[in-house]
C-alpha cells in the first residue's frame, strides 16, 4: 500500500492478520516494560484465536497474565493498571463480552483524564475479536463499535488488513488515551505484507484503498475488503468506485469523506452492525451536513446489518450483514446501469 | 403548482404583521415580481411581491388583521390548475380582532378545498425533484432547474439530466418540451461573465450564429439565439412582424438570466429593437448588425427570393450576395435551405417587411426612447441594406462601420465581431 513506510519497505514478509498483531504485542513488550496483555485463555491456551500464540514464552506470565472468566473484574484491573502507569494490553475473548465491561471503559476509562482535569490518564487498549461469519451465534458475532463510538474519551479503531493491524495498534498502545481495537475474527487468517520494524499508523486517518470517480463506498474492517472485491466487480462493468477505509470511526476522518463525495457525487457507506442508528447514520449526517452536500447526484445509501440477532444458520447469518454482492447490487442501482 | 402568499418576516425580531393593502384580488393574473400586498410590521409599511406567476386564490385574510409571522394568506394557481376563487379559505386564527371580523363561509368544505390545493401543490413539487448537485448546476449555469427534465428515479432531475440540457444545442427538446421556440445556447465553461442573446435574420435562423456563439462562450458568455417565429425550428409561424417581435419575447423567458445583452441582425435587429422595448428591465444592452427598419432601401429582390426560393441553384446565388468572401456551402447544405425555404412560410411575412420594394418599418422612434447603450455595426460592402442608413438613426445610438464586409458581418468579421461584443459586455 502507498502509506508503507519507505525505510522499512525492503523489509516486508507476508503475515497473518493474526500475526502481525501478535508480532505488535512484542515489539510494544520488548520496547516497553510498562506493556502488559491480560485476558482469558491468553496464556497457555495462546488465545481464543490464537492471536497471542507464544507470548507468554517469551514475556512469562507475568507480563501475559491468565484471567479469570470475570470481564468486569479484568477490566477494572486494566483500568487500574493504567492510572498506575502501565500500559495494559486486555483481550477480551469475543467483543460480545465487552457489554460485561462497559462500566469500566464507558463510565471510568473514559471520563478519568476530564473529571481528574488531566492529571491522571488510561492509556488502556482493549482488543476484541467480533463480526459474524463464523457460526458462533447470536451472542458472539455482534458489531458494538459504534456503541463506543459514541463515547467521548474513547478511541475506536477497526483494521481491515495485516498491515494496518499492527500498524494501529503499536498507535494504539502508545496512545495516552483508552483504545478500543475491534478485530474481525474473518480476518484473522488473511495474508497481507507487513514490515518487521515497528511503525504506527496514526489513529483519526482514513486510508484510500481504490481511487475511483463514480461513486464512493466507505467501510470498516472486513466490509472495507468487501467493498475492495466488489470495486474490481464493478469496474468491469464500468463503475470505478472510490473505496475508502476508514480505520477507525472515532476519530472520524470525515475530510477524506467529503473530499471523495465532492468527487464522485454518491455515497454507499457499509457496516456490519445493525443498520439503524448505527455508524452509517452518522457518516451519511456527517455528509449531508457538510458542504460536500451540494455535490450529492443522489441519496445516501447505507448498507448495514439487519434488525435481527444474528442468526446461527450460516444462510441466514451470510445474509444478516452485507455482503459482497449486497454492495456490487447497491452500487449498480445507484448508477442504474441495470436498468438501463 | 399552488405557491403559498405567506406573511414574510422581514426583521429579526418580527413576530406578528398585518395586510395593510391588498394589491390583488381573487382571480388576478399575478407575475413574479408584482406587488402583491402591503405589509405593516412594527417599523414600517413593506411591499411583497408574487414569488410566482398565476391567478390569485384563497385570499384568506383581510386587511389590517394581525397575523403570525409565515402564515398563508393567500395562493398563487398555476396555469391549469382547480380555480379556487369562488372557495374563501378559512382564515387562519388572527391574533386580534379586527373592526369588521372577516366574513366566514362554509369554513369545512373550503378549508377542505385550500388543503386539496396544498396537497396537489405537494405532488406537484414531486414533479420537480432535484438532487443537490443538479441544482448545484443549474444555478451556476443560470438555468431554471424545474425546465429541466429529470431520469433519475422518481423523476428526479440529477446532474446528467442538466448536463444534457446545457450540452443540447441542436435540438429543440431541450426547451422542456414546452416551448414553442427553438433555442440554441452556447454556455462558457471558464468563468461566468454575463449572458448574451444573438437574433437572426430574415430567412435565417440560430445555427447562422455557431461560430459567434462558439467564441463568445469561450470568452465567458453564455449565449443564447432563438429560431425566430416562422424561421428554423421554432413551430410558430410568423404571419405578421408581430408575431416575429413576440416570439422573441417569448424567448426572453427561457434565458436564465435576470438581464442579457441583446444582439440583433437585420430583420432581427427590428425585432430586437421592438421587443426590447417591451422589456426594457431585462436588456442591458443592444447590439444592431446591419439593422433593417431605419431606412426606405433595401434590396426587395433578395428578400423576394428568399421567400420565394425552391431551387438550390437560385438560393447559392442569393446567399452569395450576403457577404464579402466567397463562402462555400455544401450541397447538403444547400439542399436543408432549400428544403427549409420551400415551405414558403416566409412569403406573408416578406410582403410585410418590404413594400413597393422599400422597406415597411420603421424602428426609429423605439430606438430613440430605450433606455440602455445601443450600437449599430454596418459592413462597407453591405449589398442587402446600405451602410448609409447610418446618417438616420437616432443621435444616442452609435455607429460603427466595417470595412470589407458585407451584410453577415458576422460571417465576414469574426474576429472583430467578437471583440467588440465582448468589449461591450465587459462595460
């Protein structure tokens, strides 16, 4: 991708989503004595997804401390563990759990640096696994980011490839401010280059995946490598989509949006969380608000999920949250070249 | 469409205002930009105007009878549209009791009618949906968006669908499909300078001003030139002068633009000259090419010929006369001519313009009261009309002279053509 660094350019290899995460936890660990991770079955058993893998090897259970099944406690842990001075790493095991936690990343992590007028701050990163797609059902495939996103004192960031997953999250741990890391158990297994050098993508910055001119689809995490597949769809049907990634909706790089609408005049912004009142709304009101309004050719659209729980069968869980061909029909609708 | 007359807040902090003087009355044919009514408010005495055309319906309030601030008052009717007049809307609650309480009819069945009127006002503004970059466009293009036809779904009008209106400069079903007038528009795409409405002569139409048009837009004009009645494409036939004069008019209002300047050629020139002074708020100024109509000579054979014309060969001889240079015309292009002359329906109209083998109209005493610049341009080697027609015009109007070129200045001068219009648009 054109953001890489070009110093560490000649030093890429393919890793794993999955990978390059865990080869972010050691570097930040190595680099860091104050870097800890924390989280159920992250030890031994190397993660829920295998994410941490080998860490406690290297680091001991010290550094790589096995939980109790107690998401609230951990997370005051965490929590405390920063006000301290540390920089906690927490693994929640699905991001479903992260409801059990929300005491302490919405009504402490997030206030503490306003209500102690910044002399005390939780330079916290909580990691989660979440999306759909794997069977595991209504209570471990939901997507809550823009539960958090609308938390002020919260950052919330979701990476789409290897190399924006290490990238963001060696940010992320050195961010003085509480961080929620949405990673999409779909991806875990995709293969991208990724440096070995430690570099960080700043948090706040979308990244432009496809230039295209005629229309512009903005989406997250996996619904940004949809959108990817479903842009070399459409342009060979002769639609160049503008394919934005925006890496994380809080901050929202709304420039890099409006920047792209005044191009292209058409707007389909996908997400995998329930459509309604959701990060669409706030993307597509961001617009609608904005000067970029005036360069509109067409309404909004969004494509979300759907009002339901997700749904175990995999036909139905597939078709609960948006999907490849969702976003090539939207966009060919929007552009009516199969109407006409 | 049914325009709702509602009571403007014109300051701050106005909250209530009253009729002070209707200006209209139920049934009254009302422009846009007529006085309307009167308005009291807390300062001063306001006038509104309409802020559409129609017929005046619902009058709902009497005068002197304090409203709320964007209460309706009254409706506009469109063209076509349910006559409203013998149903008095219900009034809406008025804050004070007037000396004389306004007299109620049966107020359900009206108030029915007014909420009809509002409710098909609505549909109707369905008909002219419009997203915002299309209205983007059209604005700067100085175009109205609602002539615009829409594609997009709903009918709603989207920026290809104004493009493709900016981009028709060949056909006549780019005026909406409503008017009768064919216009051909040149529009600048470098910086916006003013517009500018270009006027044929006897026998001609708009496609004789491609090159003008073509450079004035490029030097930041849009432009715009009408089939006159009885010429071209335009469906109207011109059976008298006057109904050349008021097609023009007519094609005053598609232009896009609150004032243009207005340029005229031979009997174009009369044309313009007539209609400018029926409009003089919307001309900035006139341009006269070799003018018909301030002078007794002209050359009657030629216009006989022209009206009379069915052979390709007779019409290359007369077309010959017109300028200076030999100017080529294909066979095709003769062939169109011939088949757009054949038609005769510029026999009754010549028989008008030239009488006894002089010219039958006179444009002077309208040249002599309009109220803007007027400069006439006549070529040396005009064989048509004679440059000497000069010494006639009124002493306001100034003339200029073109060596080496003949009755279509602009087909012989261009260049200089050019510039001189796009000096006087810059003034």
């Amino acid at each position: 991708m054109l953001d890489k660094p070009k110093d560490v350019i000649d030093q890429v290899r393919e890793l794993t989503y999955a990978e390059a995460i865990r080869e972010a936890i050691g570097q930040a660990m190595e680099a860091d004595p104050t870097v800890f991770i924390l989280g159920e079955d992250i030890g031994t058993y190397g993660g829920a997804f295998g994410v941490t893998g080998d860490l406690i090897h290297r680091f001991g259970a010290e550094r790589v401390i096995d939980t109790p099944i107690a998401e609230l406690g951990i997370a005051g842990a965490a929590v405390g563990a920063a006000l301290t001075g540390m920089r906690p790493i927490l693994e929640l095991q699905f991001s479903d759990f992260v409801t059990l936690a929300a005491e302490q990343i919405v009504n402490q992590a997030a206030k503490i640096r306003f209500m102690f007028g910044g002399k005390a701050s939780v330079p916290l990163v909580v990691r989660m696994p979440s999306g759909s797609g794997t069977g595991a059902a209504a209570q471990h495939s939901q997507s809550l980011e823009a539960w958090f996103g609308h938390i002020p004192g919260l950052k919330v960031v979701q990476p789409s490839t290897p190399y924006d997953a290490k990238g963001l999250l060696l940010a992320a741990i050195d961010d003085p401010n509480p961080v929620l890391f949405f990673e999409h158990k779909l991806l875990y297994k995709m293969k991208g280059p990724v440096p070995i050098e430690p570099y960080r993508i700043p948090i706040g910055q979308a990244f432009v995946r496809r230039a295209g001119t005629d229309v512009t689809i903005v989406g997250t995490s996996i619904m940004a490598v949809r959108a990817l597949a479903a842009a070399e769809r459409l342009a060979a049907q002769g639609i160049e989509a503008e394919i934005i990634d925006l890496r994380s909706i809080r901050p929202m790089d709304t420039e890099t949006i409006f920047r792209s609408v005044r191009k292209t005049s058409r707007l389909i912004v996908v997400y995998e969380g329930v459509k309604t009142l959701g990060v669409g709304a706030e993307i597509s009101a961001a617009v609608a608000e904005s000067d970029a309004f005036d360069f509109l050719d067409a309404p909004i659209i969004r494509l979300g999920g759907q009002e339901v729980p997700l749904p175990y069968n995999p036909v139905l869980e597939k078709a609960a949250v948006p999907q490849e061909d969702d976003i090539v029909a939207a966009a060919l609708n929007l552009l009516r070249k199969d109407r006409r | 469409m049914a325009t709702e007359i509602i009571l403007p807040r014109v300051d701050m902090a106005m909250e209530i205002g009253s009729v002070a003087r209707w200006a209209v009355k139920n049934g009254d044919a009302v422009k846009t930009g007529d006085l309307v009514f009167e308005m009291n408010t807390d300062k001063s005495v306001m006038e509104v105007e309409a802020t559409a055309s129609g017929t005046i319906a619902g009058i709902a309030v009497d005068e002197g009878v304090e409203m709320p601030v964007g209460a309706v008052l009254a409706y506009i009717l469109a063209a076509g549209e349910t006559d409203l007049t013998s149903n008095i809307a219900a009034p809406a609650p008025s804050l004070t009791t007037p000396d004389k309480a306004p007299e109620q009819t049966d107020s359900t069945s009206n108030h029915r009618a007014v909420e009809h009127a509002v409710a098909s006002s609505a549909d109707d503004e369905n008909q002219f949906r419009a997203t915002p970059l299309a209205r983007q466009l059209a604005r700067e293009a100085g175009i109205k968006i609602a002539t615009v036809q829409g594609t997009g779904p709903l009918s709603r009008i989207e920026a290809g669908d104004v493009k493709r209106e900016l981009s028709v400069k060949e056909s006549s079903k780019g005026d909406a499909g409503q008017s009768p007038i064919k216009m051909r528009r040149w529009l600048t795409e470098t910086k916006r300078r003013g517009a500018i409405m270009l006027v044929h002569g006897f026998g001609s139409n708009g496609a004789t001003w491609e090159a003008l048009g073509g450079a004035l837009a490029r030097n930041g004009f849009d432009v715009y030139a009408p089939d006159l009645a009885g010429h071209g494409d335009t469906a109207i036939n011109a059976d008298n002068f006057d109904a050349v004069v008021s097609s023009l008019e007519n094609a005053f209002t598609l232009v896009g633009y609150d004032r243009f300047h207005l340029v005229g050629h031979s009997m174009g020139a009369a044309a313009v000259v007539l209609a400018a002074s029926r409009n003089r708020q919307r001309i900035t100024r006139l341009t006269l090419l070799a003018p018909f109509g301030v002078g007794p000579e002209i050359d009657s054979e030629f216009i006989a010929g022209i009206a009379h014309a069915n052979k390709p060969e007779a019409i290359a001889e007369l077309l010959q006369l017109l300028t200076v240079r030999s100017v080529p015309y294909s066979s095709k292009q003769l062939l169109a001519i011939t088949k757009e002359l054949g038609r005769g329906r510029l026999t009754t109209l010549a028989s008008q313009l030239v009488n006894d083998g002089k010219q039958a109209i006179d444009i002077r005493a309208e040249l002599a009261n309009l109220p803007f610049p007027v400069d006439v341009v006549f070529g040396i080697a005009d064989k048509i009309i004679p440059w000497y027609h000069a010494a006639n015009l009124p002493h306001r109007v100034a003339a200029r002279f073109v060596a080496d070129a003949g009755h279509m200045l602009h087909v012989d001068e261009l260049p200089v053509l050019t510039v001189l219009l796009a000096e006087h648009l810059a003034d």
